[in-house]
C-alpha cells in the first residue's frame, strides 16, 4: 500500500483541498452508485473542512449523501467531547441534510458492547450488503494523534486484533485525551474503503507521522495499519 502524501502550510488549505478531493468522490460515486457514504471523524483538524463542506457542499444534494461516524465518546450528546455534537454544530446545524441520512454512533446503550453491535447493525441494513460482506465505504477519514492512535483504535488495543466486527467498544484511552470509553471502527472496516482519508496537522506528531508514512505496519502506531483495498491519502499541514 503506497499512501499518496499532500503537505499544506495550513489547516485552511489542507480544508480547502480536502473539500476538493471529497466532491470529486462524492460526484463519482453518485454517478456510479446513487449515493455517497462517508464516515466522518473527530478531533479539531476536520472542522474547518465541516464548515467549508456546510457552505459550499459536497457538488451533489445531500439527498444522496449518508453520514456516519467511525469513532465516538460515549458521553452525552451534549458534552462538549462528544463528536456527534461538535460535528453537528459545524455541519449538521448549518446544511440541508436529512436527518434520516445521519447516523450517529449510540451513546445511550449500554453495556457499550451492546452499542457497538447495534450500530454495526444499523450500518449493515443501510448497506444493504450480502450477508456477511464488509460495507464499503466510499470515503472514510480519519485522524492521527501525537500516540498514533486512529479512530479510537489506541497503541497496545485489544480492538486492534479484531477480525470479524466491524465496530467495537473500548475502555478509556491512557495515551490520549478524553480518557472516557469509547465506540470505533475496527481495522476490517476501515480497511474495505474505496478510499481513505487522512487529515492531520504534523506537528506535535512527528514521530507517529513519520512511522505512520513509513509503509511498515506498526501496532504501536495503529494508524500505520490502516491499508484500505482503495486509496489512501494523507493530507498534511505542516504549520
Ligand atoms: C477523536 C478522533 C481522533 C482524532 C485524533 C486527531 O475522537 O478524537 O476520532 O482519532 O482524529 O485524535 O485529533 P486532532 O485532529 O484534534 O489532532
């Protein structure tokens, strides 16, 4: 797997190029499918691409756009940690999507087993895939953090190992913050992607970058494990 590696001198031109790569997927898959599936992250680095997504769209309705989310922190909705909150603040709030189309994880099931299944579940039935086939998204993105982490598959996780579900939950990270439990997509999933999108700001994170660019799967380094059957692009700011 050679990942393709775009460096920008900022948040606000990586958002700007991000956007551009996206409504090139999302037009290509409506022409060839109906829709565009996309799994959104969290962290600080994607906002200012949700808010450029909210005002400028992705160049087709958000009809045919189905949002879901590839980590979360089982808190409320309301805590200011949760994803699907900000998210909806920066996106949701601000652009004509249908509710329908947005598929947060669940963060009032519980135990979070539970929740995980139950939103593998739901992913499965709006797929609509074979039994047994792995959904395929037509975009996911993710971040990085200084530890490697992705998602919230953590350095030394047990979820790392996962084989056969598609989203697990995890007790609280100890290399990154918030240290609360979480839901995420597992290695199987984000691996089926067409394509893989990286968003992440360099600095803080050499090291974990440079190991996660270095084409050699590194537990250590979960985001070095992240080898989709599609693309992968890493789109980098450097300032
Ligand atoms: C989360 C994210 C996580 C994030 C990285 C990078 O829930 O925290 O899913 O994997 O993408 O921690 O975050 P920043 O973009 O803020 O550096």
């Amino acid at each position: 797997m050679t990942a393709l590696v775009r460096r920008f001198p900022d948040a606000a031109s990586l958002a700007g190029a991000a956007l551009g790569q996206i409504t090139a997927l999302a037009r290509a898959a409506h022409a060839a499918r109906g829709r565009f599936t996309m799994a959104l992250c969290g962290g600080s680095t994607p906002l200012p691409l949700y808010a450029a997504m909210a005002g400028q769209g992705l160049g087709i309705p958000f009809e045919h756009v189905l949002f879901f989310f590839g980590d979360e922190r089982l808190v409320p909705v309301t805590d200011p940690e949760n994803t699907f909150g900000v998210v909806t603040a920066a996106l949701f709030a601000k652009a004509a999507v249908p509710a329908g189309n947005i598929h947060p994880m669940p963060v009032d099931i519980v135990p979070p087993d539970l929740a995980a299944a139950a939103y593998e579940a739901e992913m499965r039935a709006t797929f609509a895939e074979p039994l047994g086939a792995v959904p395929r998204f037509d975009l996911i993105l993710l971040g990085m953090g200084p530890d490697g982490h992705t998602a919230s598959l953590f350095p030394g996780s047990p979820a790392l190992g996962e084989t056969t579900r598609l989203v697990a939950a995890v007790p609280p990270p100890v290399t990154a913050k918030p240290a609360v439990p979480r839901l995420t997509f597992t290695l199987p999933l984000l691996n089926a992607a067409r394509q893989v999108l990286f968003l992440a700001s360099a600095r803080g994170k050499e090291a974990a970058l440079e190991k996660a660019l270095a084409d050699v799967p590194d537990p250590a380094v979960p985001a070095s494990l992240v080898r989709p059957a599609g693309d992968l692009t890493w789109l980098v700011a450097t300032g």
